[in-house]
C-alpha cells in the first residue's frame, strides 16, 4: 500500500478514536451535575439553624443586646418616697421601694452572711433580689455555681456606680425567669459586688419577672452609691462630740430588748442637722428567746450646725415613767 495512504488511514483512525473519546466524556459530564448540586444540601441545616434563633429572639423582649440601647441610668423622680439602706462597715447606700422588704443575711450557716442583703416586693414573696459584697481583695466566693433550665439572653445595660453593666436574662419559654447583672463579680474600686434578681417559682407558672418589675429593680441597682463609711458611736461614747461634714454617716449601736417592751426612741431637736435613714435594725447574736440585741440607726449630716442627738430607751406605752437608758452625742456638722 502507497505509504502516504498508509498514513492518511492511521490519522483518520486516530482522529475518530479521539472523536468517539469525547463523546463517551458527555455522560461523564452529566453525572457529575448532581455532585455540584449536592454541595448546596449543607446549607439546609443553616438555614434551620438561622430560623431556630430567630424563634428564640423573637421569644424574647427588645433589645437584645447592650448595643440597642442606651444603659438606664439613676432617675431621682422615679424613686419619691423610697427608703435608703446604709451598710455602715461597706459604706454604700441603695434606694428600694417603701412596698419592698430588705434583710440582711445575717444566718451563721448561710454561705453568704453578713455579706449579702435580699430585696423581695410584699406583692410578690416568689421574686427576690440579691446583692452580695465584700472587699476586692477578699478571696470569698460571691458568684453562684449555675442557673436553671432556659437562654442566656442579653438585654440592655444598667449604669451601676458610673460604668454600665450588662444584663443577661435567662428565658424559658418566653418568660424570664433570673437577671444577672453583670455577667459576675463587679469591681467598684475596693468593693466588689453580685446582683442577682430571681424568680424562685415554678418555671411552668403563667408569670415570672414582668418588665415593670425588673424595672424597678434596675433603679435599685442604678441607685447605689459608694461613700465614706460611716463615723461609728456607741452607748461608751455618751456625753461625748462628733465632728461630721455634709452628707457624712453616723451609726449609732446600742444595746437593746425588744422581747421587754424596751425599745430606743429618737427625740426631736428643734434645728435639726442630721436626719435618720431608714429603720432601727436589730441583730442578735444568740439563739436563745429573749438573749439582749444590737440595735443600730443610721443618720446623714444633712445641713451644717449643731445639734445634741438624744435617744431614751423606754416603754412606749408608759407615761411619767422616766427612760430606762438615755444616750446622748453632740453632732457639729461643719
């Protein structure tokens, strides 16, 4: 055979094997479609994944987050006719509401006492608010070990001793059930706190912390200030003089028995200078019914001048019977 034909058949032939070759590549081509396909199914879970936290966020109230919104701040108006509580070795103060109960934990088996108070509205005994202290250096355990069942939600801040804290809320089932402030413990110079506020009911009940309440508790917590502690005077130092500046504390301890009818009173002083901040407290430290108590009263220097503070201890209901203990302290207010 004529050697160019030879060659001419050998080209032909390769070239409709490599013909044949790219057809048979086209069902190749077409099975690996569904492959580029398959590389969208992941998307599917996050796709659910992005509706489910929708549903969560939408279960909960604005704002979510501490951006959304600007911190709440102390607002004097609100808190007309509020009581304040003074802690005399801590020296920090805090407003609540006169239809509110405070308690000092004072119960020797409790964790946290004499470094915790717990605020609980009379409307409500299944609400209570908690704040624990102690010094920064202090290596006791303030914060709680864990929370119940529910999201961790943040919603807005509170400005707490000027510097906002955050507020995360544990919701379950669209209700919120426990306010942390603060994420944990909070250092204020050499203080450090926790706050706390709970609902200790069932989680299945209709109603746990309403937005009204929790905003009360956030003027509580934005109503705390820290001062100098207070200037500490007892029954040894009678007959004696305080010096005080403007807005200084004064504590007066005295011994007591209530379970005798005795009780200390404040008389009244024409030009006043101090004024008393809340209620007479009692702390006993023994078990046993009727064992003497601790009774201490908070004043604030509120005008400067002089004044005596006098307190009888007496019996309330008796007439022209002189006091049991009279306890005297000139206050100059410069």
């Amino acid at each position: 055979m004529n050697p160019r034909l030879r060659l001419f058949g050998s080209f032909a032939i390769c070239a409709v094997l490599v013909w044949l070759g790219a057809c048979s590549g086209t069902p190749e081509i077409s099975l690996a479609e569904p492959k580029a396909g398959a590389t969208d199914m992941p998307s599917l879970p996050s796709e659910t994944a992005v509706h489910t936290q929708v549903s969560i966020t939408q279960a909960t109230s604005e704002p979510t987050s501490t951006q959304e919104a600007e911190p709440v701040v102390y607002l004097p108006a609100v808190m007309g006719g509020w009581r304040e509580y003074i802690h005399p070795l801590y020296g920090f103060s805090l407003l609540y509401p006169p239809d509110w109960s405070l308690q000092e934990i004072q119960d020797a088996e409790h964790t946290l006492s004499g470094h915790a108070i717990h605020l609980v509205p009379d409307s409500n005994p299944l609400v209570r608010m908690q704040i624990a202290y102690k010094s920064a250096g202090d290596d006791m355990q303030l914060t709680r070990t864990g929370v119940g069942s529910g999201e961790i939600v943040p919603k807005g801040a509170v400005v707490f001793l000027g510097e906002p804290i955050v507020r995360n809320v544990l919701v379950l089932e669209g209700k919120d059930l426990t306010v942390l402030y603060g994420g944990g413990e909070i250092q204020r110079g050499e203080l450090a706190f926790t706050i706390y506020l709970d609902y200790t009911g069932l989680p299945t009940d209709p109603t746990a912390l309403s937005a009204e309440l929790e905003a009360v508790v956030d003027q509580i917590v934005a109503s705390v200030k820290v001062q100098e502690p207070a200037r500490v005077v007892s029954e040894q130092d009678s007959g004696g003089t305080v010096r005080l500046k403007v807005d200084d504390l004064l504590t007066v301890e005295l011994e007591g028995n209530p379970s005798t009818g005795y009780s200390w009173e404040v008389m009244p002083a024409d030009n006043p200078v101090l004024e008393q901040v809340g209620e007479a407290a009692y702390a006993s430290s023994s078990d046993l019914l009727g064992a003497p108590e601790k009774v201490t009263l908070h004043f604030r220097a509120r005008t400067t001048g002089e004044q005596v503070l006098q307190l009888i201890y007496d019996r309330s209901w008796e007439e022209n019977v002189p006091p049991e203990k009279t306890f005297e302290i000139a206050v100059v207010v410069e």
